[in-house]
C-alpha cells in the first residue's frame, strides 16, 4: 500500500501497539485523573478548562465509536488524522493482510532507518475495520491575531527564516501572569507579502502570536475587522497582505500558499513519463515555423499600422499586438472564404460566447472616460483625458490608459475623438506636425510601471513617496536635467532624424547628435535645413529677425521651459526639487500651520503642489517657483471662512498705464511678493491635509492646523490684500477709487509714483525714479520681494519696449494654444470669423463635446485682452456655451486658424501729441438670428493708444438701427466717464470734452434733440443719460463715415480687406511678422 520499502520501513517504525479496552471497565481509570474545581468534571485541570479559555484552535469533534471497544493508537505525528472506517469486509482485510505481510518481512530483514520523519502510517485492527491512512510534513500551528500582545510570540523554533539567540535573563509575561524565558528572535515569512521581524521565541508558549500593535507599525499598515474575519491592508500600496478568519472567539491568519514552495516537475520530465518526444526547432531557422512566424508577421504589421497612424510611443506595443488579434479576428479572411474567425468559430462551436463585440475605434486616438459619481465631487470634472489602446479582453468594453494617472480603464462610457491623435504627430506623419514641438508627452513610463485598474480612483491618483526618499535618489546630471526641461520635463522618445527624410542632400546621411539637438531646441525661426511635410509650417507666419538679441533670448526662454504637472515629475528634477524644499521651508518659517488630529465635526481641505518659472528682464531664468494651493472649493461658508472678495487689477487700468508710460516716458518695474499669501493672518479655524511628500510615520493620519493664509484658501486672497493695503497707505500712498488695487503718491516737485498689484505681481511705474527706488526697498523690509526689472512678462503678456513705444502680444499663449489643440499645422485663415455664417442655437448639426467646447473658449476669452481683432467672433462663440454643436465648434477653429496666421499679433502704444479720450460706438441691427437682438460695440482710446473696448449683445431687441446705436452710445460714455475718472485721479492733463464717434445721425439727433419721441419713448433712460453729459461738457457726440468707423470690428464680422483697416486703426501691429 505505501508504494516502497522505504515508505513501510517508515510506516512500520511510527505503527505503536493498539491497546483494547472493553466499555464496562473505562470508569476504573478514572482515579488516576485530573479534576477540574470550575467545571467539576474529570480529564482536565482549571488551566484547560474550555469553559473558561474556550476551545483549542485545532480542536475538532471526535469520530463516532463503536460498542465493541475503543483502539487508542499514537503516532509520530501529533496531530494525525483519526481514523476512517474501511469499506472493505473482514474476508478483503484477512487477504490484504496476507499481502503486506511479505513486505514488512522484506522491509525487517533490510534494517534500514531514518531519523528524520517524512511520513508515517498506522495500521490499527478494532473489530471489522481496518484504518490505513498516512501524514505527511508536520503541520504547523496556526497563527492567533491577537491586539493584547505587544510583541510577535512563537514556541515553534522551527519557522524562523532567520534566528539570534536571546540572553537568559529575557523573559515575558503571558496572559496568565506568569514569566516566560525568550530564548531567542528572529524573522518568520509567513507569504510573499508578509514577513515578520523581532518574533520572540517562547518555548513555553503553545500556540503563534501575531502582535497587531508591532504588525502596524512596521508594515505601515491598517487593520480592519469585522464579525467574521480581518484583513491588513499596506497604506502605500493598498494591497492586502493578509487576512484571518473568526474562529471560536479568535481571529486565525489564513496560510497564503505560494505554488513556488511546492515541488514541481519539469517539463522534459513529464514529457519522459507520458512517453512523449519532444522535438524543436533549430536555433536561429524561423523557416521551421513557417505558420507561427507567417501569423506573427501579420500581427506585427497590423501593429505597427496602428501605431504609426497616430503616433502611438513604442511602449504600447504589446497593446498594440493585441488589438491587431482583435481586427484580424473580426476581418474577413480569403482563406476562410471570406468570413471572420470569429464567425468560422461560432459554426464550429455554437455555445461559445465571444467576450467583446464592441464596435471598432481608431487606436491611439484621445477618448475622454466617464468618471462615475462616487469618484468625483460636485466640481471635480466629470470625464478624465486618456489613450484608446484596444478592447478588454474579460469586459465588454473599450481599454483605456491615462498617462497622467498611469492607469487603465475599462469603460463603455467613451467619448471618442478619433481624427485627433492624443500624441501629436511628428513632421513625416502628416499636418498637425510642427518644427518647434517634437516631442511627444510621454510620462516616463519606463521609470515606473503600468497598473492596470478597472476603477475610476479618488482625488489622489497615486500615493506618493515621502519627500525624504524621493530627495535621496541619485541626482541627474545638470545636462540631462537642461535638456529634458526643455522637452516639457518627460523623458521624451527621440523623433525621426530630419536628414533622413527623403530628398535630404547630406553627403552621409546623418548629422551629429549634439548639432540636431541644438536645432530642435531652437525658435521657430532660428532652424534652418530642417524639413516639414506640412504645407502651412508655423514658421512662416512668426519670425525673430525685428527683435533686439536681448528680447530674442527672452522669448526664446519662455518658450522652451515647460513646468511639471505634479509632484511626481517635479522631484525627478534637482531644480524643481530645490523649488519644493524652498517653499516649504518659508512655510515653516513663517509658521503657515502646526500638525494636530483632527477635531470630530471638522473636515480638512486638500492641498496641491503648482509650478511655474518665474524670468528675468533679459530672459534668463530667475527661479523655479514651486507653489503649495490649498484646495479651497471645499470649504463651507460661515464654517471656515466669511467674507472673501479681494480685488485684482483691471487689465484696462494696465493698459492705461502702458500708455500713459509711452508718453511721458515713464519706466516699468515690476516685482514678485513671495508667498504672498503667508503674509495675511487666519481668523478662521481651517484644518488641511498633509501636502504631497511631506507625509511621514509621525503625522500619520494627522492634519495641519491653518495660523496663516494659504494660496487656495478662499479667504486668503482677501487677508494678503489688506495687509498689502494697510502697509503701502503708512508709506503715504493714496487707494484709487477708480480702482482699488492701484495706488498713487503725489510728490510736491509735481512728480508721481504708480503701484498696481494683481495678487502678488506689482507694477511700479512714474516718474520720480528716487522714490520708486526708495518704494522697493520699503517693500523688501515689509516683504520678501523679488525684484524682476523691467516689466517683461506680466499675466502671460510679453511686453516688448523701443524707442517708437511698446508692444503688447500674447505670442507664447497662442502657440501654447495652437499646440494644445493641434493646429500648429492647419491651413490659416485671414479674417476669424466667416461673413456668410450665421450661428444659432438649434442648427441641426451634431452637438460635441461640451466641456472642450468651453476650455476652448475660455482661452480665447483671456487671449482677448491684447486681441481686439477677435472681439467680436469671441463674443459670438461665447454665446453657445451651454448646448454647442458642430457648427459652433467650426466657428471656433476658423479663430484658431485666424490666430495661426497672426500668433505674434498684439497691441502698440506708442507716443502721440494726442492728450484726450476718444470713444468709438457702433451697434449693428437684429444681427443674431435667434432672438433679433443688436451687438454693441466700443472702443476707448487715451492719448491716441486703445486701451478698452467690448464687443456685446444688447440685453433687449432693439425696433430700429437708431436705437440699436444710441443704446451702443450709452455704453460707451459709460466707459468713458470711468477712464476721466481714473486719469483725474492720476493728475494726468486731459483735453475736455471727451469725443464719442457714431456712424448714425439718427441717434446723434436722438442725443442733441428730443425728436423722434415715437422712436425714443421706451429708451428714456439712456436718452437723459446721454443727454445730461452732452449738456455738462463732458462729452461731444461726432459723426463718423462708417467705413471709418474703428468699432465697426466689434459688431460683425468683415471681409478681407475692411477687416486689415480698421486693425491697423486699432494700433495692433506684429513684430513677429515673417514677411
């Protein structure tokens, strides 16, 4: 029976003797017997009593005996099996008796032994049964989860991976109260995933001990229970690394067998013992697999197809493969005559369900997933950017990775954009190419690896390692560093060498490495010999040749540095690493917050980390600037904050200062006010997680007790602003009521000295150069200031200045935008909008995507602080914000297209003998199709350079062209009256009256005279209104020709040619032109 002599040998050795004993005489033992003075019964002592301790772990009910008598046996093994009746009769038994008899002969006669016990069997004859059974390795004790002890308890010496003997005087109290010597600790594997360390050996102990209190605190761990079992689960990782299950009272941890312990044949050696011969093919001959390599040479050119269509990095290849299977098994194939596989398998096997039968997308196109409500917040967006690489092999649905979140998604909620490839194209791959952006926005994937998760995570993607590990990794060389942060700081896959591209007439066919790179790095304009199969390049709409070598260097900086995302990327760079611990040591500094627990009742905001690059005057890098934001759209009102409104400057008052400047010659500083926002003291009682890599064991499940503001915090803005108020009034300065973040200090010689402050960037302008000095040092007393010079970059606009003036353009913002949206290779426009279309609400066409909708025109709205030209065409698209359909979208990319003719296209102020306000209103009639209403428009100019101007729908339909104008008029004097107000306050001279130009000599009647009452009757109000400026002096109303007629540009859209005037007349000129 036991398959070897060695095995009977063993089996022989462990067998002990069967003892009878008849059921009348089982009570004469019982005087020899332990008693126990709880439960008053025999066979145990108080120390055992289950009534008290509760039952063994290992206990299990005994088996049935029959009457006959009871067979007591003993094994090696302490914990074998009982025995099992035999189904064999007492005839089977006797005959299998004589069988084995001969081979335990055998088995004596060899003498052989072993002192180890692998396996033992007992042989027992009670009546009619015989009971053969065998026990393998010894088994071990469980392990007891158990939160009274304080360390990791074992009497078993041989589980230790690792072991150190103990001194003898090391004892432990049990739970009984006794002492215990602890012969030695040691480390105990329990799984893959759980290792013990410091297991006490305590040969008196009888069963395992596993401490939550030390478990928790070395594995960085959570330990939740429940009625029926507990789990620990790694706070970093989120993975569960081991679980228990209730059982009498105790919690006993699960044995988690790893198939790698257990002894496993080899194929060569099952192949022997099934008598199959195994034949391969030679090394280095694909020849011999002519199927599986035909097959394999199928799959890869259908990969490598869909990668190169759209770009896709070579990382997704094995995405790739799998949909080519995909495709391929869902094509129609001559060999099949022309049905699918998948079809010629359904005939085969009717009952076989195929997993996905999705329809098809374009791989690698941007596809934006559905975040489900319970992972996302009220103002959280509602759908997450990501890559189409394939279909799920187990879900019926579309495979998708986000290389922000590095995770994929499986989801049939899929908004899909399948002409737009989420990697851009390089030049060889089609008209989205560029020859300034050759990168792809890749995330360095090889540095970290691929998760796959099939849930929409919360707000915080991915844990990230404490700020102390993350700083000890090895630094990256200073030309690495330099390098990768010009390409957007990502680790970016080289694109196709330009002097290979066909028709190249480089005598070798390569150009040295160092040389290429230079060129990528360049401006647009500065490449020369670098191909681009697109037929619109953006550089022959944008040239750097008119600009000095000083401003050349600057906008090529501002150009070419790109800032992290998040934290992750940040800490991979030693610069942006030095940014972080710069910020929070001003954080400390200044004593922004203190770590506490959280008080019940109390939620605590989020925080995130927010990078920029702030520049010097001539264009060199001033310093990397890392920002903690707390994430304030959490918080309650009357809870953790009160009032809130804090004013910024207006963009008109800074133009207003531009031109003014050009005039008079005044200078431009401007200064940076770091950390701002810790400047301002906290009233409120605010609690805030732990930033990003600041989180250690010590504030673990811990928060930050706000005593400072913090940028974020909704109140903050408004707490900075008052101290910045009350410190520049004590240096004599004077709050403008025309706007309040300017401030303005009179001096008796008849001189001035200008502040304007958007949040933490100020302007200083005059002219009285001694005080403006004098002004910077207060500040840097009261303040930490940094002093970046000249005014350069201000909000995203880069300001150039000359002798004729200064320029004004958002150049950089528009490439960024023209890049974000692929249209850096479109086919230009010359006017933004199209004379011949009329947008409407309901016009049948498909509706698009809302939320791209919106962000695109959000950027534009910003871009027309310094665009005028696209005032109008901005203002109509804006209109279809909450329900925009193909058509808006069209409208919206002929402004993209507008913009990529014109991307250095700005404001001039320059230098005029002009000094007054001059104001230009035009109206056009009924001119939106969906409720008749009339578009305002006006633009203000002040010492001959345009400071303001709208572009509007009227709020009521007007009957008739005149009103349409007068209402337009009303506007205008409206805008005028706050520019006279402002200049006053300034003392700068004015030429009174103020001019309002209008095209209409209806409405200027209306204005003069009260005729026309039919026509005027139901618009009293802005009649008296304008009417009462004209009669105080304050305005004189003057006609225009309409094709002379500046505002003309803000209320319809123009040809060609009155559309080039009338922007010339706005002073907008480009120094970027390439003609």
């Amino acid at each position: 029976m036991m398959g070897s002599h060695q095995q009977l040998n063993m089996a022989e050795s462990s067998a002990l003797k069967t003892q009878f004993a008849p059921f009348d005489n089982r009570q004469k033992i019982k005087g020899g017997r332990p008693w126990c003075d709880h439960c008053r019964k025999p066979g145990h002592s108080r120390e055992t009593c289950w009534k008290i301790h509760g039952k063994p772990v290992d206990w299990k009910p005994r088996q049935p005996l029959e009457k006959e008598g009871r067979g007591n046996h003993v094994a090696t093994d302490e914990q074998s099996p009982q025995p099992e009746a035999s189904p064999f009769n007492k005839e089977q038994m006797e005959m299998l008796q004589k069988l084995l008899s001969p081979l335990l002969s055998v088995q004596s006669q060899t003498g052989s032994s072993s002192n180890q016990v692998i396996g033992s069997g007992t042989l027992a004859h009670k009546g009619n049964f015989l009971s053969a059974f065998t026990a393998g390795k010894k088994r071990k004790k469980p392990w007891i989860v158990d939160s009274g002890a304080s360390d990791h308890m074992t009497g078993d010496a041989t589980i230790f991976d690792t072991y150190s003997s103990c001194p003898n005087n090391l004892t432990v109290r049990i739970a009984d109260g006794s002492l215990s010597k602890v012969a030695g600790t040691g480390s105990v594997v329990l799984s893959r995933d759980l290792t013990l360390n410091s297991v006490l050996l305590v040969p008196n102990l009888d069963c395992n001990l596993l401490s939550i209190s030390k478990l928790t605190k070395e594995k960085r761990c959570i330990t939740n229970f429940s009625s029926t079992h507990c789990e620990f689960q790694d706070l970093d990782s989120g993975k569960t690394i081991g679980n228990a299950e209730e059982c009498s009272g105790l919690y006993i941890l699960k044995e988690r067998h790893d198939p790698q312990e257990q002894p496993q044949m080899t194929v060569g050696e099952f192949l022997a013992q099934e008598g199959i011969v195994h034949l391969s093919s030679c090394v280095d001959t694909p020849q011999q697999n002519g199927i599986a390599e035909r097959k394999n040479r199928h799959l890869l050119e259908v990969a490598r197809s869909l990668m190169f269509s759209m770009n896709v990095p070579k990382l997704f290849w094995g995405q790739a493969v799998l949909t080519a299977a995909y495709l391929i098994n869902r094509m129609p194939s001559r060999v099949l005559k022309f049905q699918t596989p998948c079809q010629t398998l359904l005939k085969s096997f009717p009952t076989t369900r195929l997993i996905s039968t999705v329809p098809p997308k374009i791989f690698g196109c941007s596809v934006f997933v559905h975040i489900n409500q319970q992972h996302r917040s009220k103002l959280d967006p509602r759908s997450l950017k990501c890559i189409f690489l394939g279909y799920s092999s187990n879900q019926k649905g579309y495979k998708c990775y986000s290389p922000v979140t590095r995770k994929f998604y499986n989801s049939m909620d899929v908004t899909f954009f399948e002409t737009q490839p989420y990697y851009p194209k390089n030049d060889i791959q089609g008209e989205n190419s560029t020859q300034e952006y050759q990168f792809w926005d890749l995330e360095s994937f090889s540095e970290s690896p691929i998760t796959t998760e099939n849930h929409i995570p919360p707000e915080s993607f991915n844990q990230p390692e404490s700020i102390v590990d993350l700083w000890d990794k090895e630094h990256i060389q200073e030309e690495t560093e330099e390098r990768a942060l010009s390409q957007q700081t990502h680790e970016a896959e080289p694109g196709p060498n330009p002097s290979k591209l066909p028709g190249n007439n480089a005598p070798d066919g390569t150009v040295d490495s160092e040389l290429e790179n230079d060129i990528l790095n360049m401006p647009i304009a500065w490449r020369k010999g670098v191909r681009s199969c697109t037929q619109h390049p953006i550089g022959n709409f944008i040239s750097y040749d008119k600009l000095s070598p000083t401003f050349r260097a600057f906008t090529s900086s501002i150009t070419e540095i790109q800032v992290p995302q998040n934290i992750q990327e940040a800490f991979k760079y030693p610069k942006w690493k030095a940014a972080v611990d710069e910020e929070v040591r001003a954080l400390e500094k200044n004593g922004t917050w203190e770590i506490t627990d959280l008080p019940r009742g109390k939620k605590p905001v989020g925080c995130k980390w927010i990078f920029t690059v702030k520049y010097k005057a001539d264009g060199n890098v001033d310093r990397y600037k890392a920002r903690l934001v707390a994430k304030g759209f959490t918080q309650s009102y009357g809870i953790d904050y009160q009032e809130t409104f804090a004013p910024v400057a207006k963009l008109n008052t800074v133009r207003v200062l531009l031109s003014l400047a050009a005039n008079l010659d005044w200078s431009l500083h401007q200064l940076d006010v770091k950390n701002a926002f810790l400047n301002g003291d906290l009233e409120e009682e605010v609690y805030m997680d732990i930033p990003a890599g600041l989180e250690t064991t010590s504030n673990f499940n811990k928060v930050c007790r706000l005593r400072k503001s913090l940028y974020g915090l909704k109140q903050s803005p408004r707490a900075w602003f008052e101290r910045f108020t009350k410190v520049v009034k004590g240096y004599g300065f004077v709050q403008c009521q025309s706007d309040h973040t300017l401030f303005v200090k009179h001096f008796p010689e008849g001189k001035l000295a200008i502040i304007i402050v958007y949040v933490d960037d100020i302007i200083l302008t005059g002219d009285h150069e001694e005080k403006i000095d004098l002004l910077k040092k207060l500040l840097t007393k009261e303040f930490e200031i940094k002093d970046l010079g000249n005014l350069k970059y201000f909000l995203g606009m880069e300001i150039a200045r000359s002798k004729k003036g200064i320029a004004v353009s958002q150049r950089k913002y528009v490439l960024d935008l023209l890049n974000e949206t692929g249209m850096l290779g479109c086919k230009p426009a010359e006017t933004p909008m199209d004379t011949t279309v009329k947008l409407e609400e309901s016009d049948g066409s498909a509706p698009v995507d809302k939320g791209r909708y919106q962000r695109l025109v959000g950027k534009l709205i910003y871009l027309s602080h310094t665009r005028p030209d696209i005032g109008f065409s901005v203002s109509v698209v804006s209109q279809f914000m909450n329900n925009p359909t193909e058509k808006h979208m069209t409208a919206v990319i002929r402004i993209l297209r507008y913009l990529k003719m014109t991307p250095g296209k700005g404001l001039f102020f320059q230098r005029t003998t002009k000094k007054e306000i001059e104001i230009f209103s035009d109206a056009d009639w009924a001119g939106s199709v969906t409720d008749r209403r009339s578009t305002s428009g006006y633009c203000s100019f002040v010492w001959g350079n345009l400071v303001t101007w709208r572009s509007k729908k009227q709020s009521v339909v007007a009957r008739s062209s005149a009103e349409a104008e007068f209402r337009a008029m009303a506007q205008g004097i409206c805008e005028g009256i706050w520019l006279n107000r402002l200049l006053e306050e300034l003392r700068v001279p004015l030429k009174h009256p103020m001019v309002l130009y209008c095209d209409n000599q209806a409405a200027i009647s209306i204005a003069k005279n009260p005729v026309h009452h039919d026509r005027t009757k139901h618009v009293e109000i802005d009649r008296h209104f304008i009417k009462e400026k004209i009669e105080e002096g304050v305005f004189k109303v003057s006609y225009t020709p309409t094709n002379c007629q500046t505002a003309d540009i803000l209320t319809k859209a123009l040809a060609r040619v009155n559309f080039e005037d009338l922007t010339e007349k706005l002073g907008m000129i480009n120094i970027y032109n390439a003609a």
